[in-house]
C-alpha cells in the first residue's frame, strides 16, 4: 500500500513538473514571439510562426507514418 502511496505522489509531482514546463515553453515562444515582432513587425513575426508550427506538425505526422510503416513490417496503409 505505501508502494501504491509513493507511485501515486510521483505521479502527482512528475504532472505538476510538466504543467509548469509547458507554461516556461509557453512563455519563452511569447517573448521570442515579442522580441521578432519588434525587429520584423507583427504580421511578419505572425506568418512566421504560423508556417513555422505548421511544418512542425508536418514533420511529426511523416516521422509518425514512416516509423509505423517500419513498425509495421512495411504494410501498405
């Protein structure tokens, strides 16, 4: 019962941990956001961005699809 105590306080501690990390991310792409702003202007910094995350998201969909084809023992999907 103390082991199940323990794992559920980590647990708690290990979200708690990554709540506050996600807001330190959040808040360092607001001030990097704000610093280009003012040397680029804000429609140039927001287009960035903009096309910046959106081919993050690319690249984690096709990283996804070829390393679950190469799971998958190359099947076609």
């Amino acid at each position: 019962m103390a082991a199940l105590q323990r794992a559920r306080i980590t647990a708690i501690l290990y979200g708690l941990a990554a709540i506050f990390a996600l807001c330190g991310v959040g808040f360092l792409i607001g001030a990097v956001y704000i610093w280009l702003a003012a040397r680029y202007g804000p429609l140039a910094t927001s287009l960035g961005f903009g096309i910046g995350f959106l081919v993050i998201a690319g690249l984690i969909i096709v990283i996804h699809k070829l390393t679950a084809s190469a799971r998958d023992g190359d099947r076609p999907t």
